[in-house]
C-alpha cells in the first residue's frame, strides 16, 4: 500500500483497513507521539503493519499533542491501537512521559511518527536487553529516505553540541555494522525498560517542549551504570524533523540553544570526563648499560652508540637524529624518568606503556621499571607491554641470530604473572574500567594464547586483584590475523607502521645502500581508510619510522613526517576513538615516546624541538573544542 497518491480525505479508509494484532500482555509499549503531520502517522503504522514480529507481543499508543488537523479523527479508530489525546498542547517531552505512564509493557519504545520500520527491527532492539544485563537503552541504525546513513548512535562533545554518528555516510560500511556502546541514541527510536525510565523521573521537565531530552536521558541511565547502546540489526528510516512540527526553525534553534546550556550546567563534569580519550606512548626502557649487551655489543651498550652512528642512506635523509632537551640520557639516573612524565603530562600524554623482557624467568632492562616501582616516582600512570620475542642480533625478533630465546610453557605462564602482578598491584597502573591492562606484542608465538590468558586470569583472581584487560599488539604478520575472541584477549592494539602494504619508493632515489623507503602519508592513508574495522582495536598513530641506526643495510625509511602531518592523524584517531569506544576504552596508543634506533619518537630532538609534543597538544585540544 503506497501513500504517496492518496489525498489527506481519504487516510481515514486507508486506517480502516488496520487490524493489528491484540495482546492482553503486551512486552513492549511502542509510543508515537505526533502534532497533526497526520501523513507521516499513518505512514508508521503502515510499516508497523507491514512488519509485524509475532514473537514479541506489543502495544501501540498513538499519543496526539492536542492536533488540530480534521484527518486525525481517522487515527482515534485503528483496531488495537490505544490512542490518547492531550486535552491541550504539551510538548514532546510531556507527551511522551504521559503515555509512558499509561504503558501496559515491561519496555517502552519512543518512535517518532515521521519514522518507517523495517522487518526484525523490533526483535533486534530487544535481542540487546536480553544479552546485555548493562544495558539501559538502546536505539537502532537510522536511515533517510534516499538510503543513506542518518544515524549510528550519537556522540556528544565537550560543548554539549551532538554529532550523529556516520551522518550520510554507507550504512554497510563495517563500523556501521557492530552493535556497541555509544554516548546517546537519539529519541528518533529508542528502547528502554519502563520501570527503569520512571526510576529516574522520564525525560526531565526541565528540557520541555523538546530537544535534549533524550541526551539528558541516557546520561541518566549511564550514571546508574547502564550502557546506551547502538544495535545496527534493527532498521528504521527517519525524515527528520518532521515528527514534531513548531512554527518554524527560529523557534527550534532557540530551543536547541537553551537547552543545549542546561545541558552544559548540568552534565559539564561528567561529559568532561566520560569523553576524555587517554594518549598512551610506547617507552623503551634500553637507555642504560646491563651486561648482557656489553658482552654482545661491546662494553656500555645503550641505544645511544647506534643513533649517534647512523649516516644518509640518500641525500636529504636527515641521519643521525639527535636527542635535544633531555640529551643522551642514562637511565640509571632517576632524574631523567621523572623529567620524561613532566614533559610528557605537560603535552597530554597520559601514560607509558614500558615494554617489559622476561625470557624463561631472566629479566633484562628492568632496572628503571623496578625503582620505579620501588620508589614511587614518577608518578605517572603505566602499564606493561611483555615483549615476548627472541632477542636477537638483527633487532626484529626472528630465529636469525638469537641471543636469548624464549621458551613458553604453562609453567612459564604461572611464573610470568606473578611477577607481573607486583605492577598490576600498583596505583598507578592504568585500567579500564577497574581492570588492569596488560599488553602482549605478539600474542602469534605463545602456544596458546587463550589459555594463557586463562591461567593469568585465574592467578590474578587469587592473588585478590580481580580481572585483568588482556590486549594483544598487531604487529609483525601473523598476528594482525588475530581474533580477540578467539584468543581470549579484549582488545588489540594498532602498531603502525606494522602489516600495511606500501608502495616502495625507492627507486625515485638514488640510495647509497640497500634499504626499502616509503611515504609517511601513504601509512596515514592505510591506517585512516582500513577496511577491517574492529570494535575491538585500540587505534594507534606514529610520529615516524626509520630504523637506519638499527639496520646497517636493508633499513626501513618513512619520508615525509611533519608534525603537522602527525596531528592531522592523531586528531582523526581521537576522534574516531571517540566515536567508536566509550569510557575507559576511550584509549589512543603513540608509537613511541622514544624509540630513537627506529625514528618513531616523541621526545624533543634537536631538529624539531618540541613540534611533535605540540602537535600532540593540540591534536587533544582540537577534537575537544569541536
């Protein structure tokens, strides 16, 4: 039945024709408030009609704001449908609380009348409540009539301005398609318990007729500890701004304008703090001789000998990169660890990620990490990446040239998380939501990652810190293929410039020796537009890559880092994070705050200064003003 050649006069025969079903026990309350646009009310339940999900038993109330229209006769008559008028005009928000009060089921649905639903979008909605206990609202993937994206859950900024989510956008894009935890959905369509709603007062009187509401709404439940989440399974198509008419945009901005610094009165602080995004840069703690690599390098071996030693592999290429502000420094003086999370806070990084070597029990480099954790200082927050390849000659962990091998086991297993517990113990070890983090590099050489993750877990249980945040880096080949659930880790981590297919560049240069050049904006590129998105993948940026100093011959060059290029994607990546994880996982990685022998660094050098650290400070304060 199409609507589209039938005149006004003639909706009430097309409602004659309405017989939906009846349930004396209904699971969800479906609630269309509308002001007159008759049309597009009729237009809704003819979609219901034409998609009705027997397996879940509902209700309709039609609640009419006090219409004036003469068609609206037609809609008081539609079999099984509860229609309730408003003896004056109340507005949205008052007109939907009303007929939520008057709701017969154990979920309400807020459907806006210029909405059209698709076949399952019900059953979908629900199917969330069932498998998530957190779950406090959710609401569905919104499209326009034309077929584009209107709406994969909302975002909502600093300044209390929202963003819907893949506005115009391919709603078959992959990151449309993964149900997830968002900031809002809005009150186009959205499911949420009935007792729950009243629990916490319905939509605030203080946003009345309309706007924010349903903002104002899921920051409520969120503050109970529910979740609002986007389920891309149900379909609904939105005309926007119909539903609802006012006598023109002037009156509609005013109102969007109030309530908007209601919002910000209200909700700042914890808006403030619910979007924050937390800059973790990789640390390299291989600034300091240990005998083991005075016996395979030579006498008060540090990272130093070989950054100071490289040369151009082509004209222009600027080598050696020279430390600026802290020098060459040395490790073992506590001074330095603590200057490094002074500059570091200042610029908005938020913590290190220091990699920790344990090779069958023997530790190297653990010297900085253990005073730390003896003294307190810095007091910065951390977590452990385990570098658990081989250490070997060439720098890359492979079988070629080992020097210490790893040897993993089940026993191993054991030994390794009680040693890694005295850190987790630590206040200042960075957790989500109240689960320590720990990072495995390379989750592909460990027989079986999953029960590894088990027996950590387990010990981690007993020794009375509870559950542990188990993410696996995406680097060196195979373990990009990882499945997080498979696993049994939570999340993986990017690692640019780690398993992406670059052109090689080499031959525009004319090179002095072997070594394999690209372009930094084509790793942006990569990174910006890959295909495999995963709502299980923290993102990751890099200042830049060149490992000359590492790598005599056959090194690998990135030309073309500014830090303008730098911020441009650290900005894009904060903003995505923003838009795709919530809270706590709200977690940026930077590869690396100093990884001097590969050219991925953060600290100041003497070429660029502080330019990198300044991008990243205003990376931070651009996605969070707009």
């Amino acid at each position: 039945m199409k609507l589209a050649e039938v005149p006004e006069e003639r909706f009430n025969e097309v409602l004659e024709r309405f017989n939906f079903p009846e349930y004396h026990k209904p699971i969800v309350s479906i609630i269309i408030p509308f002001h007159n646009q008759v049309k597009y009310s009729v237009e809704c339940l003819l979609s219901l009609s034409e998609t009705d999900d027997a397996s879940t038993p509902y209700e309709i109330l039609l609640a009419d704001d006090a219409s004036s229209e003469n068609s609206v006769t037609g809609l008081m008559n539609v079999r099984h449908v509860r229609y309730l008028r408003n003896p004056s005009n109340l507005g949205f928000l008052h007109t939907c609380n009303r007929a939520a009060s008057e709701a017969k089921g154990q979920y309400l649905v807020f459907l806006n009348n210029d909405t059209q639903v698709t076949p399952g979008w019900l059953s979908a909605l629900l199917e969330v409540f069932k498998e998530c206990p957190d779950a406090g609202a959710v609401g569905p993937k919104v499209l326009y009539p034309s077929g584009h994206l209107q709406e994969a859950g909302g975002l909502l900024r600093g300044d209390m301005t929202t963003e819907m989510v893949g506005v115009n956008d391919n709603p078959d894009h992959p990151c449309f398609n993964i149900r997830r935890a968002v900031d809002y959905c809005s009150g186009v369509c959205l499911m949420v318990e009935r007792e729950v709603f009243l629990s916490v007062g319905g939509f605030s009187d203080e946003f009345a007729p309309a706007y924010y509401e349903d903002v104002d709404l899921c920051l409520k439940l969120r503050t109970t500890g529910r979740r609002i989440y986007y389920q891309p399974k149900s379909v609904v198509v939105h005309h926007l701004s119909k539903s609802h008419a006012t006598p023109g945009n002037t009156l509609k901005n005013k109102l969007i304008c109030r309530n908007r610094q209601k919002m910000v009165e209200k909700w700042q602080a914890f808006v403030d703090h619910s979007a924050r995004t937390r800059q973790i840069a990789f640390y390299l703690p291989q600034y300091h001789p240990i005998p083991e690599n005075d016996r395979w390098w030579g006498k008060g071996f540090t990272e130093w000998r070989n950054v100071a030693a490289a040369t151009p592999v082509f004209d222009g290429h600027v080598q050696p990169r020279l430390p600026g502000d802290l020098g060459f420094y040395d490790l073992r003086v506590p001074e330095v660890m603590e200057q490094q999370a002074e500059l570091a806070q200042r610029y908005g990084i938020t913590g290190f990620c220091y990699y920790y070597y344990w090779f069958g029990g023997k530790r190297l480099l653990e010297m900085p990490l253990e005073r730390m954790l003896d003294t307190g200082k810095p007091d910065f927050p951390f977590c452990l990446c385990w570098a658990n390849e081989n250490w070997t000659r060439r720098w890359d962990g492979q079988d070629k040239e080992v020097l210490l091998e790893q040897s993993h086991s089940p026993d191993d297993d054991e030994a390794i998380i009680r040693d890694l517990i005295r850190y987790l113990h630590d206040p200042r070890y960075i957790r989500i939501n109240g689960r320590p983090l720990l990072l495995v590099y390379r989750t592909s050489l460990l027989p079986d990652m999953r029960k590894t993750g088990e027996r950590w877990r387990q010990a981690c249980r007993r020794e009375g810190l509870g559950e542990i945040y188990l993410a696996g880096v995406e680097s060196l080949g195979v373990n990009l293929e990882g499945d997080p659930d498979a696993d049994g880790i939570d999340f993986t981590v990017a690692f640019p410039p780690h398993g992406t297919p670059y052109p090689n560049r080499s031959k525009t240069l004319k090179l002095r020796r072997e070594a394999l050049v690209y372009n930094y904006l084509d790793m942006i590129q990569h990174f910006v537009n890959r295909k495999d998105f995963s709502p299980k993948r923290f993102l990751s940026v890099c200042p830049g890559w060149d490992n000359t100093p590492r790598r005599k011959t056959g090194s690998t060059i990135f030309t073309g880092s500014t830090p303008g290029y730098f911020q441009a994607w650290l900005e894009w990546t904060i903003d995505q994070t923003r838009r795709f994880h919530q809270n706590d996982e709200r977690l940026v990685f930077i590869n690396a705050w100093n990884e001097w022998a590969e050219g991925a660094v953060l600290e100041p050098d003497s070429l660029n200064g502080h330019d990198y650290l300044e991008a990243v400070r205003n990376a931070i304060h651009n996605s969070t003003v707009r």
